[in-house]
C-alpha cells in the first residue's frame, strides 16, 4: 500500500477518477490535488503541488495532462522528483526499476482507461533495483563544486 498525491489539468480530468478508483480499490491512499473541473487551467501549478508533496518524501504522485509530457517537465524542475511519462506497461515498471520514478505521467489523449490502469499497475507494483542504478541516478544531481 502507497499513498498516491494525483492531480490533473482540465485535459486529464476524465481519466482520473478511474485511476483514482482503482488505486483506491487496491487499498492505496489517493489524496487528490486537483483540478476538479472542465475550466481551462495551467498544468505547470498542479505538476507542481504534487512535485512538493513527492520531494518532500511524503508519497508517489500521479500527474494527467493531456498527453503527460509538460507534466513531466514541470515536475521534474522540483529537486528529488523523478517523473516519467508512460504510454506502455514495459516503460511503467523500467522505470520504477531502472530509474526510481517517484511520478507517473498519463496523457488523457494517449492512452485509453484500460491500458491506463494496466500503466499504473505495472508502475505501483516494480520496485527500485538499486545497485549501478543507485548510482546513476545519484549523478542526476553531480555536487556542485566548492570554491
Ligand atoms: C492542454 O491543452 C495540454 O496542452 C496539456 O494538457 C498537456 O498535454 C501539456 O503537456
């Protein structure tokens, strides 16, 4: 069991609430950032209300958009994010096992319902490898160099 911080803008709100619905029905605690309506909003402002919630080691997010790529790259600008945009079950569990993603990425106008919760399936269920992985990732952010 996870907790899970979603949120989506106006072109990803029609696939959250089968995602949330199945993370819940999983035993999964889903606490939901929003938007929670048709009215064009900017992707960027809830990318970045779950990044904070994830940087801050309180839980995995989940950000819908329309195709789940300006969600990514906003997200990713918040330090300890690792957000990945998925449209295939392989990449959903490479990159929770490769990469330890801590954000998924859906595009509402990619994938279906269907393929979408089969994503986040193999997303919840891949675990971090660590080992050489560990290490790549940790030169995601190299020290910066003292004077
Ligand atoms: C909204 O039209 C769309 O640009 C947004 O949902 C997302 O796909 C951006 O990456």
């Amino acid at each position: 069991m996870a907790r899970f911080f979603v949120a989506n803008d106006h072109a990803g709100l029609g696939l959250k609430a089968p995602v949330v619905q199945h993370l819940l029905a999983n035993q999964h605690e889903v606490i939901d950032l929003g938007t929670n309506t048709t009215a064009s909003c900017d992707y960027p402002e809830f990318a970045r209300q779950v990044a904070a919630k994830v940087s801050a080691g309180e839980g995995l997010g989940i950000l819908i958009c329309g195709t789940g790529q300006g969600m990514a790259m906003a997200a990713n600008r918040v330090p300890g994010v690792r957000a990945a945009v998925c449209a295939d079950t392989f990449s959903a569990a490479a990159t929770r096992l490769h990469n330890d993603a801590n954000v998924l990425c859906l595009g509402e106008r990619v994938v279906g319902v269907g393929l979408a919760l089969a994503i986040v399936d193999a997303f919840v269920n891949a675990r971090f490898e660590g080992g050489r992985h560990a290490r790549r990732i940790a030169l995601f952010d190299p020290p910066r160099e003292q004077h």
